[in-house]
C-alpha cells in the first residue's frame, strides 16, 4: 500500500479532507426528480423511504427491471464493480499488484467462473435474456452518466496512486458471473476434501472424523423434515438409475491458502450459515403463517443485501408486486414476499463438489489418464492485467472433462514468479456451479409465483448454489423444498476425500431428480426449521434406493451443521404465547449457546489447588449461558472454550489454523467429554504422560482464567460481553489500506454485538485468529406476517447506500445491533404516506 502512502501525502498538501469532501458529494446520486433516459418504454417512478429502500412503479416488465439496474447501480455502483473483478479473476485491474490480488485472480482464472458464465448466456432463455438485459441496461444508464469521479470516491482515491480506469458496461455476464461467486461464498468454501484427506495419513480415519465430521445426532436433533412428513417418492420416478438427470460437463494446501485469499477479499467469515422458519395458524396469534429469515454472512460494508420493491401492476397477468432483499449485481428479489406468497432461504451445503487425483502423461504435460488411454486436455491462456501498469502475468489453465486442473500455477512471495504445470500432484475440481445453469431464470419465476405448485415449478430451475427453501402463503400453508443440483455417487464413493482421477469409477452417475429433493407441505407439528441442518432422517435413503435404485451414493448433505441454532428455535416455539412478529423479531436475537449446556457439567466436580479458581467455576456455573452483550460470565466461558478447542484437537492438527469453534467443534467435544481416555484428550506434545478428559479441563480452565484477568482486569463485575465481542464493518479496497484517513471514512465500528457462534443471533468468531472479533454475523432479518404482509419487518446491516457521505451509507447499523426491525413497506398508500423521495425516469420525450 506504498501507493496510498503517497496519495496521503499528496492529500494532505492540498487541503486533506477538504479535497475528499468534494470528492465524496461529487459521487452521491440524484434520488429526486426526473431523469430522462434512452431505452425506457413508459415512465417510471420510484418512491423511497426514510431509510432509503426504493419501490418502483412501472408498467412493464422491461422497464420495471431496467429501473432496478439504474436505482442499484446509483447505490451500490462500486460494490458491483468490485464484485465483478473479483468474480472475473480481473481484481488486480482494479487495485493494482498486490501479493493477494494476484493469487486471488489466478485462483479464479484457474477455476474459469467467467467462462462458465459466458457459455451461460449463450443458452440462457429469451425471456431471461431480455429481463436481464433490461436490467443491465438501467445500469449502464447510470454509469454512462457519471464520470469516473462521480460514481465513486474508491476511483478518485485509486486512481490518484496510479490505477488507470477504463469503465465497462455492465453485461449480462457480470451478473452472472456474480453469481458463481455468491455460490462458493454460500457453499464451496466449507469443503473440507483435502484437510480430510492429509489427516488421513497423518492421524488415522477415526480421529479425523471425530473431528471433521462426528456423527449426526438423529436421536437427539430434529431433522428440517420429520420422520412423520416422509412420503413415499411419487410414481412417476423410474425406478432405475436412469432416471438421474445427467452432467454437461484438487485443491492441494496450496489451494486451501488461495480460498483463504478470496475469502479475505470478499469479508467472508468463517462458517456462516442462516435462519429460516415458518409456522402455520396454529402457532400464531393472527391464525395465520408467520415467517421468519435471517442469512449470516461475513461482514461487509455495505451488506451484500439490498432492500427493493418491485411493482407492476398492469400490463403483466398475474401482476408482478414483489417486496424483499436483492443482491445488488441481479434482478428481482431473492428473499421476500408477493401477494400471494413468501419464502426465505438457508444453505443446505450439500457435496457438489469433489477433487480428483490426476495421471499426466510423463511425455505430454497437456495429456491425463483415463480407463487405460491418454485423453487430451484443453488449455487457456488467461492474461492477467495490473491496473497500475505493471507487465502483465500469463498463466496457462489446463482443463479436464472432470474440471480444471487447480494446482498450477503456484505463486511464489518471494520472487513474485508463478510457476508452470505441477505434474506430481496435479488435483482437478468437479464442481457443480462449474456448469451453465439456470438461477437468474428461478428467481423471476419465484418472485412470480402464486401457490405452492407455481413456487416449486420454480425452485426447478434454482441450481447452484443449493438451498432449503422455507414457504408460506395467504392461503395459510406452509411448506419445505430443498433446491439444487445434488450429484449422485458410486455406492462405494463418498466424496470427502480427493480421490483417483484415472477411471470412470468414481465418476458422478448424474444429479438427483427435482421430485426426489426433500420437501413438505401442511407438516402434522405445523412448524418447518431450517437451520443449515440435516435435511431428512436417514430412512429417507432407503426411499431413494427404492425408487432410483440400490448400488448408488445419495448422501444429500455435506459439511452440515449440528443444529445447535435449530434446537434452540424448536425449543422457543412453544413457549409462551401464541407467535407475532414481534416474539419472531425476538427469537432472531436470541443469545442462549445450547453447547454450554452440554460442556460446563463436566466442570462441576474438577479439583482446584487454587480456591480463586475453584470460586470462579462455582460462579461461572451459575450461567444462563446467555451472551448479552452486558454478560459477564460469557466473557469467562469464551475464554474457556477458546482454550478448550485449542488444548483438544491443535496439538494432533499440529497447528490452530484450521479451528473455528463452531458447531462442529461443539458437537465434536460433546461427543468426546462421553469418552474421557480417547486419544484426542492427550497431548501429543507431552512426552510420558497420557493426558485424560479432566486433565485437559482443568488445564483449559486455568489458562481460560488467567487470559481472562489478563485482558479485562480482575474485577469480574466489570466485564462484558460486548466489550470483547465487537464487529467492524470494512469497505473493500480502501478499508483495508492501513491508513487511518481512509479507514476512518470508509469503515464503521467497532461496535459491541451480543450473539455468539451458534447462537440464533450468530456472531460468529474464529478461534485460529485470536480474539473475539466477529467475522461473519445475521446480514439480514426479516419476518413475513401472512396475515396483513404490511405488518412485515426487515432490516440489513448496514444501509442502502455505498456511498460514505450517504445517510443511508450505515444507518441501519444502531437498529440491527438492537435487534430492531423496519415495516416492510407494501401498499402504494403507505409508501406514499412515508415517501422522502420521489424520482421520475421517464423516455426521451415522454
């Protein structure tokens, strides 16, 4: 960041803030008035709130799409420019050389998400194709109109340290090229194929899966869809394997360090996860569904969600009138509500992928064995260009009919070279959003479907990435369908560990059918919870195996949760009175950790030499196991769980990188405080001595302790919660530069958050980094009342704008933190009663 160095100096030398003031205001849009614009059929006008959520009125489908590209790109223009250079492997033209930019780049290049989105345009639907280019051309309405300097201060500041702009039009690819990033942020990233695989070899399967994947609690969770709402597959299935749908089409440590790089660009967190449940009549105050969305996501300002309404209500047959949260970079709503429906979502973080272990032919590097033969490999050559004017970088991605080969090209830090073709230990990704699919095609459809039958019509062509859908209508139903593109395997191929390349044997037989995929309608308990949980309970295989045939692999989940999140939902929903969406709002920032239930008993009878000690475990066992932000016992038990994660599994993992906390570490420890002479309480660093459970407790409570006086002072009533679990919303790029002066503009926090890891209001942080900062949090609530839809609330975690000077820049940020919600607005009466803003877009002479 040499080059921001230099612009501060620059900055400072001819009036500092005075210059970036101007700068800034140059770049806020013009939310009230009249616009005229090229490419508009009819006028438009868009109304917005206090808060800054646009509703736009149009009398077209074209117009109502193109006016959604024009009001996100005035809000969100550098957001989606940075999204689309990152997703294109194009970020270094953006930001310049950096070590980071450019190993992000050729992972993504490597990978060839820009390609895959390219063949998809070309076999997209017209009536996609032309919404989708409605929407892009509003952007380019937008961004034709503006300099540079006037869309965003990140291209004033950049550019002033060197970066040369040329803006281009957005296209229907970048926004679907958008969505492949949105695929692996929601789903690749957790893979844990490779770790598997090297802990294998290095401690033994059963260690390993101890830890990685320990059994799934069937007995004592629930499942998203009960035993008691299982039916039998409909008729109309063959009942033989060819009745899959079919596919068109490694990560070595090096890899793994590259998805950590991308991570890092995007503001991932580690694990996130969402919310997601309904409840028929029965539970409501009103008689009818209440439901209730909040998706977790790694901090990023603004929020990857963007709060629209979309209305046309004449001229389209059912009328489309669609309120609820957009990505910014895509049309239509992906979570929200309609006249006559609503449905949020979850991540069902199914295996979609597997790396394959690869056999090149010693004479031909461009050559890889399969059933006995050489088989050829296609190859690209991908230019990798600097914003700043260094020499480009070339690399060369050599693709098999598996997927590309992902262990090329290894950059080198020390010399900045990238290397070549890595023959020894060559890994190719098959990965299911590595082919053309059909999402921006289900998401106009969703938005207008009128029932269950036209909702799952829809979810037909969701694909990638896979998702539990949660539903409910006016009519009073509910309902579950899972959506997505699950492979099927060889009976004998599970998918969790890199496995060979070099036969068909391991070869994915095709995707599960849409009428197999978990779902349900009016379930016996009147309650759907899906909490990034197990879907179904294991009987659910045996009907697969009856219908599609026996001799198959149909696990439907991957690296699933342990449903800590859901249990406590399960638990709350009875309670108490009938639901409103004020007792919904209040679940969402539920801050109690079932798994401190589970661990603390085995503190109870422990010895200490210390009394300190021995009354600070008395006091601690006094918990509610509740982290309000003012909790003082929390700050106590994060310390003693960081400890405990670390003591247990980092000594036989030889490090504390791959630690997390979260569910799996939970349920994990939970199983393993049952066995108190299992190998993983022993400290493989210890020599002669064999540490047991209670050794490894006490030892943890100690350290716990000591690290909590140390960082909060020995008077215990002085703690809290809040103080040490803080959240800070960073802009990318220039949030990240280390100068104080931008960071201060651009950045927001840190605030203090209640939530834990796990809880319902999950505020997830990361033991391997080393404090309590959150990483990934509810990036967006909502609550859908079915009853009277204007009686809906929402809210996201920053604000509408990203624009800094903005008021809507991080507005919502004090609400969100309180666990506040704003009425979703509905009816053209009401926004009008409320409307601060008023802009008319309207054609040439119109």
């Amino acid at each position: 960041m040499l080059r921001i160095l230099m612009l501060t100096v620059v900055l400072l030398a001819v009036g500092g803030l005075l210059v970036v003031y101007d700068v800034v205001h140059r770049s806020l849009p013009d939310h009230d008035g009249a616009v005229e614009l090229t490419g508009l059929q009819s006028p438009v006008e868009i109304l917005r709130d206090e808060h800054g959520v646009p509703h736009i009125f149009a009398s077209n489908m074209h117009d109502l799409f193109f006016a959604q590209g024009y009001v996100q790109a005035q809000d969100r223009w550098w957001q989606m420019e940075f999204w689309r250079h990152t997703a294109s492997g194009t970020l270094c033209e953006l930001v310049g050389r950096s070590d980071a930019a450019l190993r992000a780049d050729i992972f993504i290049r490597m990978l060839g998400w820009r390609h895959v989105a390219e063949a998809e345009a070309a076999v997209m639907d017209d009536r996609t194709r032309n919404l989708l280019k409605a929407f892009c051309d509003g952007v380019n309405a937008y961004v034709a109109s503006r300099s540079p300097s006037e869309l965003a201060l990140e291209y004033r500041v950049l550019g002033l340290t060197g970066i040369h702009f040329d803006i281009a039009s957005w296209t229907l690819v970048d926004t679907l090229v958008f969505a492949k990033l949105m695929a692996w942020d929601m789903g690749l990233e957790e893979s844990k194929d490779v770790l598997r695989g090297a802990l294998y070899e290095q401690i033994g399967p059963e260690m390993t899966d101890a830890w990685l994947t320990p059994p799934w609690p069937y007995d004592q969770r629930p499942t998203i869809v009960q035993p008691e709402d299982l039916s039998a597959p409909p008729p109309s299935v063959s009942d033989t394997v060819s009745s899959l749908s079919t596919s068109s089409t490694g990560v070595s440590a090096y890899l793994r360090q590259e998805w950590d790089v991308l991570a890092a660009a995007l503001g991932t967190g580690p694990g996130g996860g969402t919310n997601a449940w309904v409840v028929s009549g029965e539970w409501t105050e009103s008689g009818r569904p209440l439901l209730a969305n909040d998706t977790h996501l790694g901090i990023q300002l603004p929020t990857v969600w963007y709060e629209i309404g979309l209305h046309c209500l004449e001229g389209v047959d059912p009328a489309f009138d669609v309120v609820g949260f957009a990505f910014p970079a895509s049309l239509g709503v992906v979570v929200g509500h309609n006249t006559k429906i609503a449905w949020g979502i979850s991540n069902a973080f199914p295996d979609v992928h597997d790396v394959y272990r690869l056999r090149i032919n010693p004479a031909n590097p461009l050559q890889y064995e399969w059933n006995g033969t050489w088989r050829d490999m296609t190859v690209r050559e991908e230019v990798i260009e600097f914003g700043d004017g260094s020499d480009p970088v070339v690399i060369q991605v050599r693709e098999t009919h598996l997927g590309p080969v992902t262990t090329d090209n290894r950059f080198d830090p020390e010399t900045g070279e990238v290397s070549g073709f890595e023959n020894d230990e060559a890994l190719a990704q098959r990965w299911t959003a590595l082919d053309p699919g059909t999402v921006s095609r289900a998401v106009v459809a969703i938005n207008h479907a009128e029932d269950w039958d036209t909702f799952r019509d829809a979810l037909q062509d969701w694909d990638v990435p896979a998702q539990h859908f949660v539903y409910a209508d006016v009519e009073g139903n509910i309902g579950y369908q899972l959506a997505g593109r699950i492979p099927v395997r060889a009976e004998n191929f599970d998918g969790l560990v890199p496995t060979i390349g070099w036969t068909d044997e391991h070869e994915w037989k095709g995707f599960l059918p849409f009428e197999m995929l978990p779902h349900v309608l009016n379930p016996m308990s009147g309650v759907i919870v899906a909490a990034n949980h197990a879907t179904v309970p294991p009987s659910y295989y045996d009907l697969l195996a009856d219908r599609l045939g026996e001799g198959f692999n149909y696990r439907l989940n991957g690296e699933t949760d342990y449903a800590y999140r859901a249990q406590r939902i399960h638990e709350l929903l009875p309670a108490g009175a009938l639901h409103t969406v004020e007792s919904f709002l209040k679940m969402q920032g539920d801050t109690k950790l079932l798994s401190a239930g589970e661990v603390l008993p085995y503190f109870a009878e422990l010895t200490f030499e210390d009394n300190r000690l021995a009354e600070a475990r008395d006091w601690l066992l006094e918990w509610d196991w509740r982290f309000d932000a003012s909790s003082t016992r929390a700050v106590l038990y994060a310390h003693l769980w960081d400890h405990l994660v670390r003591n247990v599994f980092a000594d036989e993992l030889r490090s504390d990188s791959q630690l997390v906390g979260g569910d799996r570490e939970m349920w994990a420890i939970r199983c393993l405080l049952e066995k108190p002479d299992d190998r993983w309480w022993d400290n493989s660093e210890t020599e002669d001595v064999v540490e047991t459970r209670d050794d490894i407790l006490l030892r943890s409570f100690v350290e716990a302790y000591a690290a909590a006086v140390d960082k909060h002072g020995v008077e215990r009533a002085l703690w809290s919660w809040g103080a040490a679990h803080t959240a800070t919303f960073v802009s990318k790029p220039l949030g990240q530069s280390g100068i104080r002066i931008f960071e201060d503009l651009v950045n927001r926090g840190p605030i203090p958050v209640s939530g834990m890891t796990d809880t319902i209001s999950n505020t997830r942080w990361n033991v391997s980094l080393g404090s309590f900062d959150v990483k990934s949090i509810p990036a967006m609530r909502m609550v859908i009342d079915l009853a009277d839809l204007s009686h809906s609330v929402g809210i996201h975690s920053t604000g509408q704008s990203g624009h800094p000077f903005s008021k809507d820049y991080a507005g919502m940020i004090d609400d969100w933190q309180a666990i506040q919600a704003y009425p979703m607005l509905w009816t053209r009466e009401e926004i009008e009663k409320v409307a601060t803003d008023r802009l008319i877009l309207h054609p040439p002479g119109g």
